[in-house]
C-alpha cells in the first residue's frame, strides 16, 4: 500500500522541543523524529481545520460527516458541487425554514430546479374591522416540479424534505410532472 503523502515534515520538531543536554544525543534526535512522522498528520490537519470546516474546501470524505453538523442528507449521486453548494446553504435554509422562500429553496436545492408553490395562506392588514381575510380557510399547500425527467426524483425523499421544511400544521402535497405538461395545463 503506497502513502498518500510521502513525506510530510513536522513544523514542529520534538527533537528542538527538548532540553539542550538532549539534543545533542544522537539516539534521542532519532527517536523523536519517529514520533514526527506521526505526529506531522496531526499538526497539519490542525493548521488547517479551517479548511476542513468550509465545505467549498473540505476533503471529498470529510463533507458527508460536516453535513451531518448541519443537518442535511446528501445524495451519493450528486456531483461534488451540488453536495458542497447543499452544505453551504443549510444554515440559511434553516433560517429561512417554514416560509414559501425557504422551502423553494430546500426544493429547488435538492431538485435542481425552481419548483412551484401553491399555498393557501396570506398576510393584511386593514384600518376597517371586519375586513376580509387573505387566503383560504383550509390550510393546503401544493409543490410542484417540473424537471425534464421526473424519474430522477425520489417522491419519498422529495415529501420527507418538504415535511421538514413546511410548517407542522398544513397538510402537503407533491406533484411531479415534466415541463411538457405545463403547455398542457395552460391550455385546459
């Protein structure tokens, strides 16, 4: 089995850490310069966390375990910029969490592609008692993707990303339809 890293030097060597009576025992320098090869791994990954903490940065194997720090699932089949993109913005998705704006954008993240949403809800504000309210009475909400090929979206994972991300109390339902059904549903 090859090494990833041939060589890898310790900035730090034990050796010059010692007391000077010892550095000059030759037996000694290369016993602790064994304890630098194992310890030059470790001190390099330390002068670089802030590299593994960034997922635009992060080593390939070490974004699936930061995205679990943030909450998210990644898909083994995404290319490595959609996974690194999805973990970059899940702190902002969870800001944004229970909004239309949020979950368009935990859908069309996972998805790939801006997704229509159909929500019963509605904000006003009136000076006039009595005044009508906005939206429906029944709480209802309706995502909508059209994709190019629907079977590349998972229906089970696509309802479990907008049950999360929706507000616990509005019942939900997904359609997924590719954009040739859009002419069709405009001419009806």
């Amino acid at each position: 089995m090859r090494a990833l890293i041939d060589v890898l030097d310790n900035p730090h060597p034990v050796g010059h850490q010692l007391p000077a009576v010892y550095q000059d025992d030759e037996f000694i320098l290369q016993f602790c310069s064994g304890l630098d090869a194992v310890l030059a791994p470790v001190i390099s990954t330390l002068d670089t966390i802030d590299a593994y903490l960034d997922p635009r940065l992060a080593p390939e194997d070490f974004l699936t375990w930061l995205a679990t720090w943030v909450g998210v699932e990644l898909e083994e089949r995404w290319p490595l910029a959609r996974q690194r993109e999805v973990v970059s913005e899940a702190v902002d998705l969870y800001r944004w969490r229970g909004t239309t704006r949020g979950l368009r954008d935990v859908v069309r993240l996972y998805t790939g592609v801006e997704p229509e949403i159909e929500e019963s809800g509605g904000t006003s504000w009136s000076s006039a008692p009595g005044s009508e309210s906005p939206g429906a009475a029944a709480a209802s909400l309706v995502v909508r993707v059209r994709i190019d090929d629907p079977a590349l979206v998972d229906e089970g994972r696509l309802d479990a990303i907008v049950r999360a991300s929706k507000p616990a109390h509005i019942p939900h339902r997904i359609e997924i339809a590719s954009p040739a059904d859009a002419t069709t549903d405009e001419r009806d």
